[in-house]
C-alpha cells in the first residue's frame, strides 16, 4: 500500500465523509493487507461507511421522490382537466 492517508467521499455533492492516516509504523506491507486484524478491520469499517452513505442517499432520494409525488398531487396547477 503505497498511501498513508485514505479519504472515503460522499455521493454528490462529495465531501470527505471519513479520513484515516496511517503512520510509516502502522502503515501495511502487501504481506500483511490481508492477515493484520488492524487492516481487516478498517477494511471492514470503511466498508460500512460506504455502505451507510449509499443507503442514507438511496433515502433521501426515495423521500424526495415521495413528496414531489405527493405535492404534485395536491398541486391545482398539476391537476389534467376532465374531458
């Protein structure tokens, strides 16, 4: 690994929703990426991360959706008019 920082971004607008620096101590070799409890559970942490911001976003859009179906209900301009 040849970074010692690592910056998760959020879905649009992006922003830095996670950031992690390694020191050249801590920092994982290729040997031990995937045997270092400390690596695979960052690896797992940065994972759920992911996971949060996608399924947070997948909300909001479905709410949004929701109320601009509701309001557009509503709405006297929206209406059709009867034949």
């Amino acid at each position: 690994m040849l970074a010692t920082d690592i910056l998760v971004l959020g879905q649009a607008p992006s922003k830095i929703i996670y950031t992690h620096s390694f020191t050249e101590e801590t920092k994982p070799t290729r040997g031990t990426l995937f045997t270092d409890p400390a690596v695979l559970d960052l690896r797992n942490r940065l994972t759920q991360i992911i996971y949060d911001e996608i399924n947070e976003k997948a909300l909001r859009v479905k709410q949004q959706k929701a109320a601009d179906k509701s309001s557009e209900k509503t709405s006297f301009f929206n209406r059709k008019k009867a034949m």
